[in-house]
C-alpha cells in the first residue's frame, strides 16, 4: 500500500524540481546548438539561456518566472495499491501543487477564464490538469509534473489523407513562422506533433510528444522517426533563431506520436516546449521509497500498443478463471 | 557577475534614466539596470488609463522611469515581505493601446517586455516621446532577473489585483540582460531581424502542395506578424 502522504511528497518535490532544474537532455540540446549558431544575437541569447539554467540551480530559484499551468501525468501501475483509493491520490496533488505554488514559490497563474477569480495557489476548476495512463506488470506510481506556458506555440488543423506529408510539412512551418517571429515560442523548443487520433486527443498527443519525451529519443516507427528527423531539420533551416532573430536554432528535437484516426482525416496538431522545458518524475515505490528522474518515460511499448490483448492482462484473466 | 564574451555592445543605466543615456541606446545593444523599476501590466492600465484613478505616488518618474512588463514568482515571506524567485516579462505587444496615455501620465521613458512592440508604435508613441523599447531574452531568464532584484520597495493593489497583476515597485542592480529592440528614432531590432528571416521564408514552401481544404484567416503572406 503506497501512503498518501508519499505521494504528496513526491508531487511537491517533482513540482520543485521542474522549476529549477533544467534537464540535462535539453541543456545538452541546446549546448549542441550553441556549437552551431553564428549568430550574433542568436548566440547571445542561446548562453544567457545557460548562464540562467546555471544561476537557477545555484540559488534554488525558479528559471522561468511565468511558471506555467503546474499540471500533472500519473502513471499507475497495474498492481499499485494506494492509500485512501485514487480521490485520495487527486487530492494529494491538488494539495502539492498548493504548497509549492507557496514555497518554491511558483507564479500563481491559474484564474477563472471568464470571472479571473483566483486563489493564489493554482488550484481551480480542471486545475491542476491531472491525465492518467496505466502500466501492466508494476506496482509503482510515476508522478511528472511538466510547467509549461500557456499562450503561444500550439496550433491544430484538420488536413486529409491526400493532403500527405507536404501537408504535414506546411503546417509545422506555418506554426513555427508564425508564433516563432519576435520569439513569441520561446525557441529553439522541442516540438511535438500529433498525428491522427480524434480532433481532443490528436492535441493531447502532441502536446505530450513534446511535454513528456526526452531530446534524442526517437519513435519506435522507423518511418516516423524518419519524419522526426525532416522535422527537426526544415524547422532548423527557416533561418531563425531564438526571439526570431536571424539563426539556425529553432528545433531542439522534433518529436511526433500517432493515434488511429478516422478514415477521410489525418489531424494535426503542433506544440512547442519552450527554452525553460520544465519536467521531472517520481516514482513512488510500494515500499514508499521515492526515485526523482526527468525522463518521464510515458509512452512504453503499453501506451503505444496495436492489439486487442496485452499478454500479462490475458495471463490475469485466465487465472482468475 | 562576469557577463558572457559577445561581439553586441553592452551599456549600463542609473534610473530614472537621463534623456542623454536613453538617446544612446542602439537596437541590439544589451543592456543592465540600477534603480528602481516597476511593473504595470493591464490590471494596472485599466484602473489608470481607462478608470483614470490616481497614481499611487504624486511623482513617480522621480522614482523611476521603467516600466517593466512583468509578473514576479512572489510570494509573502512570513515576515511581511515577499520571496522574489523568478522574474521574466510577459508579451507587450497586448499593451500597445495604453502606452501613449500612460507615458504621457507617468514619464515612463523605458519599456521593458516581451518580444516588443509594432513599429508603428515605436514610431507614433514611443519615439516622439522619447522612448525606447527593451527586450527581455529568450525568453525567460528568470533567475538571471531575480539575482538582480534587491529588494522590494513598494507594492500596491496585491489585494485588488493579485500577486501576477500588482505594481511592484523593485530596487535593482546590475539588472540584465535586456537587449534593446527600439531606440529614440523608434527604429526596430525585431522588424530588422525579422526582414532578414522573411528574405528565406518563400523558399521553403517550395514544391509543398496547398492542403485541399483552406481556412479563413487574416493573412496567408507568412512575412506579415500577427501582432
């Protein structure tokens, strides 16, 4: 049984993490095309970046001011058990989000859409956004928080099986051009697309393409890690930098999830994880240790799964008889 | 600190600025503060210039003439002061229709933001005023900001408006980087810069076929911003 207050823990220390700690993945990223940029302004702005990433760690403060829409992804193993049921779970992590928003401290962003009411904590209707997947053959909880703000970057648009990859291609371009001008994304940023699924969740997958994949890592598909590769590479080549001044450094990594989807569409959505790309995970064992890591590790060969049957959920049924 | 090694010429102001130290700022200058500076974003613009309630000192430009376009990570210390954590700016181009009455009101002189505003704000508000814009970078040098705010001076509406929509008044040092996107001719970095990106733009849509199905939209010409 994993007690509530560990999870509560772990959520408070991840939203902690995120804040502060650049990941090394992307730190590395953006070392890499440090390398390349020539420049000027661009390069100015590619070290201040570090330079910030650096005093962020030293003074335990947040690198990014506007800290987002704190949110969270749970991952729950299939034999996790947990104190108080899973309420008890949502409750912890409206709680840790609250004390953090205190103490780290983050920006208190969230306000009610229409009447702007808030309550200083990031806590609202829908808020903290908490989206749940399962494991099979574990009996851990994986809490990533990701930080990420909320006004530009993002776009979605119905296209159609004949439109192809040139449509595919257009599109991300229009994106980034669009909202990468006077640097509105927070480039270079690791994009996200999501292909396919229904119009909710083809914006779900790209926006956790982005959120929730690490710089470097590559879809199982060859071909699509194909596509990930062009991406990266046409994003790079629109001749802007960060805050839309001449450069090369655009696309830290590019990285596109699918979902089956109806047979006359292919929806696209495109999402950009800014120049603070804020994530980190706990997982919560059920002996209560907690291990903190910034690969979210979210999409496992389970999430991505074509089949009717999954073979240790087929195992269990059986034996149940 | 030891500033990083970069070929942009780098300038360090006392606030309130001098109207001489202002018209010395070039686009793409990086630029360092000390003083006092404020935020006012449009929580603070409708209760000024829209409800035309007073100003929350007689002289504010004695104090300081930077407006910043900011939202702290702040939050109460228990002590009766406040934690100031991360500071980074948010996107100015919203604000463009207050600015005129609000530098009229305030002397505001220097504007610190977010990705800037249009040139033809420069040119019609800013500049004949005397101006200038400064970009914040990245963005989000949140940590850099924060080492170089000292202190809190004063903090008005916290109740009425909010922690992310209050006026914040900062005591600041060696407050930086900003780079300078316009200057008193209201001559513009980003409209530059962005001028030498649209040089490529067409190029790269060459040979992707149009979608089957459009949208309705203001602009398809990918050189225009959608400010």
């Amino acid at each position: 049984m994993i007690a509530n207050a560990q999870i509560e823990t772990a959520a408070y220390e991840v939203m902690k993490k995120a804040a502060i700690d650049i990941p090394e993945d992307y730190l590395g990223g953006v070392k890499r095309m440090i390398d390349l940029e020539t420049g000027d302004l661009s390069s100015f702005v590619l070290n201040s970046m570090v330079e910030n990433w650096e005093a962020a760690s030293e003074d335990r403060r947040p690198m990014c001011a506007d800290t987002g829409l704190p949110r969270y992804f749970v991952k729950v193993g299939n034999e996790a058990a947990v104190e108080g049921g899973f309420c008890a779970v949502e409750q912890a992590l409206r709680s840790a989000t609250a004390r953090a928003t205190h103490d780290v401290p983050l920006r208190p962003n969230r306000v009610h859409p229409l009447w702007r009411t808030e309550h200083n904590n990031n806590v609202g209707i829908n808020a903290p956004e908490i989206e749940w997947s399962f494991e099979p053959d574990a009996d851990w909880i994986d809490i990533t928080t990701v930080h990420k703000g909320g006004l530009f970057g993002t776009d979605y648009r119905m296209l159609f099986p004949g439109d192809g990859i040139d449509g595919i291609k257009r599109f991300f371009l229009d994106t980034l051009i669009a909202f990468g001008k006077r640097g509105l994304a927070c480039q270079p940023a690791i994009v996200g697309v999501g292909i396919g699924g229904s119009k909710d969740i083809c914006m779900t997958l790209g926006k956790q393409a982005c959120c929730l994949r690490v710089v470097g890592d590559e879809n199982p598909d060859p071909r699509i890690a194909a596509l990930e590769r062009e991406l990266t590479e046409l994003g790079n080549n629109i001749g802007m930098g960060p805050m839309g001044f001449v450069g090369k450094s655009m696309v830290v990594d590019c990285h596109i999830e699918v979902g089956y989807t109806h047979t006359g569409g292919m929806p696209v959505s495109v999402h950009t994880f800014c120049l603070s790309s804020r994530r980190a995970t706990a997982r919560v064992h059920a002996d209560g240790g907690i291990a903190y890591r910034t690969d979210p590790q979210w999409f496992t060969p389970y999430m991505r799964r074509e089949t009717i049957a999954w073979p240790s959920s087929e195992r269990a049924l059986d034996s149940v008889g | 600190m030891a500033e990083q090694r970069t070929r942009l010429r780098q300038r360090r102001l006392s606030l309130p600025a001098s109207a001489e130290a202002i018209a010395e700022l070039a686009p793409g200058d990086v630029v360092y503060l000390t003083g006092v500076v404020y935020t006012a974003r449009e929580g603070v613009y409708q209760r000024i210039v829209v409800d035309r309630e007073p100003l929350p000192m007689s002289d504010i430009a004695a104090i300081s003439n930077a407006n910043f376009h900011c939202s702290p990570a702040a939050a109460p210390d228990d002590r009766g002061g406040y934690t100031i954590g991360g500071v980074t700016a948010t996107a100015s181009f919203r604000f463009s229709k207050y600015m005129a009455e609000w530098l009229d009101l305030t002397g505001t002189r220097i504007v610190i933001g977010k990705g800037g505003m249009s040139a033809a704000d420069y040119q019609n508000v800013m500049a004949p005023r005397g101006a200038v814009y400064l970009t914040t970078v990245g963005y989000g040098t949140g940590a850099l900001l924060g080492r170089g705010v000292k202190g809190v001076e004063a903090v008005h509406w916290l109740d009425e408006l909010g922690i992310a929509q209050a006026m914040w008044f900062f005591r600041v040092e060696n407050f930086g980087p900003f780079i300078v996107d316009s200057d008193v001719a209201g001559n513009s970095l980003f409209q530059s810069e962005g001028e030498r990106v649209n040089e490529g733009i067409e190029a790269l849509y060459a040979g992707l076929k149009p979608p089957a199905l459009a949208r309705y939209g203001e602009t398809d010409d990918r050189r225009e911003e959608l400010l």
